[in-house]
C-alpha cells in the first residue's frame, strides 16, 4: 500500500496519480477492445447464419411461409369452385333418379374424384 504520508513528495503523489489514471484507460481500452470482439463475433454469427438460410432456400430445402400461403390459397379456392360447380354439372343427372341412396352414391362419388384430383395436384407441387 502506498505510503500517503506529507513525508511523500508532491511529485511522487502526481507520478501515483497518472499511474492510475495510465491504469483506468488501459481497463477501458481492454474492455471496449472486449466488447468490440464480442459484437463482431456476434456479427459473424449472424452473417453465417443468414448465409446458411440463404443456401437452405437456393437448394429448396426451406420454403417461404408466403409461398406456402399463396399454393394453399390458390388450391383451396380451385377445390372450393371444383365443389360448387358440381351443383350445375350433377343437377342434371339427379333430376332423374327418384332414389335418395343412388342420388347420395352419386354425390359422393363426385366429391372424391374432386378431393383426389385436389391431392393429385398437389403432390406435384
């Protein structure tokens, strides 16, 4: 421990000053150079991973949430008017059945071929 006695003199007091102020810079030097290679760590990290994302799209191994969307979307609405047309294509042929049960096989069988041409469909997406 320095000695802080009037026997030090006026220029060793001055000397213990700018050592410690020497000191206090060299801390601050050493933590912003710390936290400057942290963030550039950082930085890197993120650059590699954006990086990694952007190849994982090129090589279709990641597909865009928007362009899922806009597949489903334009499927769902193609199904959509595919059943709704069945009521134009289908009333004339029901017209003539008198049978609840072969009116409801008729039916059926219509939609299944819509939802498998649906599935078809996309399976090729």
């Amino acid at each position: 421990m320095a000695d802080c006695s009037p026997r030090l003199g006026k220029r060793k007091i001055e000397t213990l000053h700018d050592d410690i102020d020497e000191d206090s810079s060299k801390d601050e030097y050493r933590n912003a150079s710390y936290e400057l290679m942290i963030s550039k760590a950082k930085k890197e990290t993120i650059q590699a991973k954006i990086a990694e994302l952007e190849l994982e799209i090129a090589l279709k191994h990641v597909i865009l949430k928007s362009d899922v969307e806009k597949v489903l979307f334009e499927s769902s609405r193609a199904l959509r008017d595919r059943l709704l047309g069945l009521a134009i294509h289908l009333a004339p042929k029901l017209a003539n059945i008198d049978d609840t049960k072969e009116i409801t096989t008729v039916l059926k069988k219509a939609i299944e071929e819509n939802i498998k041409t649906f599935t078809e469909e996309l399976k090729k997406i």
